[in-house]
C-alpha cells in the first residue's frame, strides 16, 4: 500500500514537473543584427527564430545542452546569431519554415 502512494505521489510530481517545464522560454533580443526573436523549448528540444528579414523557422532535435547552456550560462554579450549559427545550422538540425502551432 505504501510503494503505491509513493508511485501516485511519483507520478503527481513527474506529471507537474512537465507540465512547469513544457514551456517554450523566449529570450529577449537586443542587440542582435541577425535576430528579432528567439524562443527554445528544452524539453521539447525544439527553437524558433525570427530573423530581421522577417523570416521565421521552427528548428527540431535542438541539442538540450546546447539550450542550457543559452538559458543559464550566456552573457549579455552573447552572441544569438552565433550561437544559431553554431547550434541549429552547423548543427543539421531539421527545420521548417514558420512556427509550429
């Protein structure tokens, strides 16, 4: 009985932990000659981006290191374009063009 409220507590928490971390982040661009706007979704493993010229694409199979280290050890003085260009073009990551849903 016990391992059962612990799997249904497990469960709960797992279940929350996802829908808290589904979520796409946006980053606020400023400084970026390339890009007006670039959201990653870690868990999804998914980044979209809009480019000056007003394109827009939706990049898949992200590396999720490649968004953490974006999220949590960036600077400001980071690079976006940079790091698009190293981690969705470089990087082959299957693309379409505009957002998804």
């Amino acid at each position: 009985m016990l391992s059962c409220i612990l799997g249904t507590c497990l469960s709960i928490s797992l279940t929350l932990f996802t829908l808290f971390n589904n979520i796409m982040t946006n980053l606020k661009v400023t400084n970026s000659s390339a890009i007006t706007s670039l959201n990653v979704d870690e868990l999804e493993q998914t980044a979209q981006v809009e480019f000056k010229n007003g394109s827009k694409y939706t990049y898949f199979g992200v590396a999720r290191d490649a968004i953490r280290n974006l999220l949590y050890k960036s600077t400001p003085d980071t690079s976006l374009g940079q790091w698009v260009n190293n981690n969705l073009l470089s990087a082959g990551c299957r693309y379409q063009f505009g957002f998804e849903g």
